[in-house]
C-alpha cells in the first residue's frame, strides 16, 4: 500500500480570461519514507499540485481525480476533518516565499507558540520548540528575535521549523531555496537531507533539476500541467525519455566545461486553452503528426511518460 497516491489529478482556476487547466491527469504514488522532485519550468503547475495535496487551493479547485493518503481520499472528506486531523499533522507545506510571512511583531518563539495553541497541541510546548529549534540547526536565542533580526537563511529554517512543528509524516517543499545565496541553498539542502535521512518523506518542488538528485528518490517532469515522465531518479538522470526531459537536463550547466549548455527554444502553452495532443509539440524538436493526438501513459522500468515515440 502506497502512503501518498494521487490518482489522474486534475485541478482548474475560474479567471475572467476562461478556465486554466494547471493540473491535467498527474499521477504517482510513494511509498512511506520516499521522497519525489517535482521539476519543471514556471507555471508548469508544480505548485498547484502542492496546494491541492494540502487543500488550500485559492480560486482553484480539484475537478477530477483523486488523493489518496495511506489507501483513504483527502478529496472525500470534509474541510473540517482534514484540518483537524491531517493537514499539518500528517501532510504539511512550506510554501514558496513563506519566509516572507512571518509576522514582524511577534518573536519567533511567539509565532511557534501560536501554531501549536491553533492546533490544540497537547505536549510540551516548550520542550518540542526546544526540539524543532535544534533540529533545523538552530541555537535556542533565535526563540527571543523578530524576523528582521535574521538572515534569510535563518528565516527559511524557521519557516521549515513551523511545517514541523506537529510531527508530519509528509513535507512539501516549494522551492525552498529561491532568493537565497549559493551557500545557504546548500544549507537548506542538507537540512532538507538531514529530515528525509530521519525518515521524513519530502515533495521537493524546483525549477532546478540539479538540486533534486541529493534528496528524491524519485522525480516527476510537469509541463503545461501534465506530468509528462515520472520514475526513479536514477532512471530519469541517466535514461530519460521524454523529449522535455531531455531538453532540461542538457540545459543545467556542466562545471567541466566540456559539454555545450543548450536551452529549450519557445514558450509553454496556454493553459487558458491547451492545444490538442502533446502539449510539447510546438517545442520538440522530434515532434512527428501523431503527436497532435493526445499521447496515453506508457510504462518505462520505474514509472511512465507521455509521448508517442515510445508506442
């Protein structure tokens, strides 16, 4: 039994321009302690696909498919009982730019314990924040600052202290290290592997394919709102399929210098009106007439991709 299975996902925004289609048929499962990179470029739906794991989708709604957290539907149930007993607890989410977030009148042990009286935390409030604060490799003064007495790399830590705060099985990272400097990118990685080393199962979701490869066990490729490969790290680094894969990974930059560092020509679709078929044609540069038809999920060792030349 999966821990996480999202099963034919679609999720859709009522905008004055018409219906955007940010998540069309995604699919993929996890098992307990695995972690996915969600890889992608902008607006490719990653982040609505975080949002709709944790519910706390604005202006959108999931329209079709399903989310199953260990064999029971988050979608079948009511708003109320998926706050009160999984959202935080067992799935929760350090949203893209929530270091930004923290409220500038309340020192950071003000804001932790605040979390844990709205949740109705019934342990030690002192000793779990005593707990969390070290965890993320943090000393205990940092409880008596205000945000604008730290670094960012401090805030990002506090913000992925708050997503641990109630012990979650599962974390949604969405993109945790965007703003911050190379050095500090590599601290929050390590933190990132440190918690998935604890048994911590991690949604990492980037721009970024090279960062993936230190924490997912598996990766999943969006584009234009469709998950067009998924599988296990090592299949999609030194295998992949999929044209739109291809085309990411010869884009990231080789430090020896020997190979030549290419990039995706184009833009991605419309999602206010997706075109018929692969949604990569425009851009692929081994796109044939059958890639006008919608191509089905066909299977690869580890997991599946969407396109015709593997029929």
């Amino acid at each position: 039994m999966a821990y996480i299975s999202v099963q034919n996902l679609a999720t859709h925004y009522k905008t004055q321009s018409g219906t955007v289609h940010a998540l069309d048929d995604v699919s993929f499962s996890l098992e307990k302690g695995e972690s996915i990179g969600i890889a992608g470029e902008s607006a490719c739906g990653k982040s609505t696909l975080g949002l709709s794991l944790m519910r706390t989708l604005q202006g959108g709604k999931v329209v079709a498919g399903d989310i199953l957290l260990e064999d029971r539907s988050i979608l079948k149930m009511s708003e109320s009982e998926f706050a009160k007993k999984h959202r935080w607890k067992d799935i929760s989410m350090v949203f893209q730019g929530a270091m930004n977030s923290l409220d500038p009148v309340f020192t950071v042990e003000q804001q932790f314990i605040e979390v844990l009286k709205q949740h109705h935390y019934d342990g030690d409030f002192s000793k779990r924040i005593s707990e969390i604060t070290s965890s993320v490799g943090l000393n205990q003064d940092v409880l008596k600052k205000y945000p604008h007495e730290l670094s960012g790399g401090m805030k990002q830590r506090i913000v992925i202290a708050m997503a641990l705060l109630l012990k979650p099985k599962f974390v949604i990272a969405d993109e945790p290290t965007t703003a911050l400097d190379v050095l500090v990118q590599a601290q929050i990685i390590n933190l990132l592997k440190k918690l998935k080393k604890d048994g911590m199962s991690i949604m990492l979701i980037t721009h970024d394919l090279s960062i993936i490869s230190e924490i997912a066990e598996k990766i999943g490729i969006m584009y234009g709102g469709k998950m067009v490969e998924f599988g296990s790290a090592s299949e999609i680094y030194k295998n992949p399929k999929h044209p739109y894969t291809q085309g990411l990974l010869e884009s990231i930059p080789s430090l020896r210098g020997k190979k030549e560092t290419k990039y995706i020509k184009g833009n991605p679709p419309n999602l206010i009106n997706p075109p018929q078929g692969c949604r990569f044609y425009d851009r692929c540069p081994q796109a044939m007439e059958k890639c006008k038809k919608d191509p089905p999920k066909f299977k690869t060792d580890s997991g599946y991709n969407l396109c015709w030349l593997y029929e």
